[in-house]
C-alpha cells in the first residue's frame, strides 16, 4: 500500500467515526420530539436560523438555515437537522415549548425574538429569522 492509500483509508475511518459520534450524540438530543406525523403543525419552517441570548457563547454561534421551527396547536419547537441537533443543544437551541409558556414575541422584520419559561421554570431567549415571520406569529398568537 503506497501513502496516498494509506491516508484516504484513514481519513474515510476519520469520518465515519465523526459522523457516528454526531449522528448518535443528534438522536439523543431530539429524543424530546414526539414524531412530528402525531401532531398537528400549524407552522414550520425548516430552513429558519437564529441563536439563544443565554451567553455570549450562544449569541456569537447561531444556526444558519438549519433550525426547523414547527410550531403545533400545543407547542413551539426549535430543533435541527439530526447531525447538528448536539451541537444545537450546546448552543441552547434545542426546545419544545408550550405556548402558554411564551411570554413575549417581538419582531423586528424577519427577526423574531422569543421570550419564554421553560418546564423547570428557567427563563430563556431565543431569537430567529424565519422567511415567513407573518405566518409564524399568526400561527403563534391562536
């Protein structure tokens, strides 16, 4: 075996490997969605992107196009493309909400800036860009 084989050999495990690791890591983190076939969506976006106001950290590394924002007759979620849903939830974007549990919902154009408690009571902020933010609100004020 010459190098050049050598390297794509290991390069190809390299991958596989971190591919598994995010594909596991994702199925874990999404495990708190129901399957979206058992509710009734009002609303989704799935290329939306935005960030959490919880730290600097989260505000410097937002979602670009890969949030899926769906919003049910019950609940709001903010969730990810599987392989990028660990990283998500690392970045406090991972959320399933009850709509009584928003508490305020500003827009600024496409921007939208959701204020809400979570089930242990924390208060959280996530903002996000959505391509119809007038289909959004609606479907969050009913």
């Amino acid at each position: 075996m010459d190098e050049g084989t050598i390297f794509l050999i290991v390069w190809t495990i390299a991958v596989v490997l971190i591919l598994s690791k995010l594909y596991i890591i994702g199925k874990k983190s999404l495990s708190i969605f129901p399957d979206i076939n058992t509710v009734h969506v009002v609303y989704r976006d799935k290329s939306a992107s935005g960030n959490s106001t919880q730290s600097w950290k989260t505000k410097m590394g937002g979602a670009k196009n890969v949030l899926d924002i769906v919003v049910t007759d019950k609940e709001l979620w903010i969730k990810s493309m599987l392989l990028f849903a660990g990283i998500g939830k690392r970045y406090d974007l991972l959320h399933k909400v009850s709509l009584n549990n928003i508490k305020g919902v500003n827009t600024k154009g496409k921007k939208i800036t959701i204020d809400f408690k979570t089930e242990d009571g924390e208060d959280k902020q996530v903002v996000i860009i959505t391509k119809r933010p007038d289909d959004f609100m609606k479907a969050i004020n009913n």
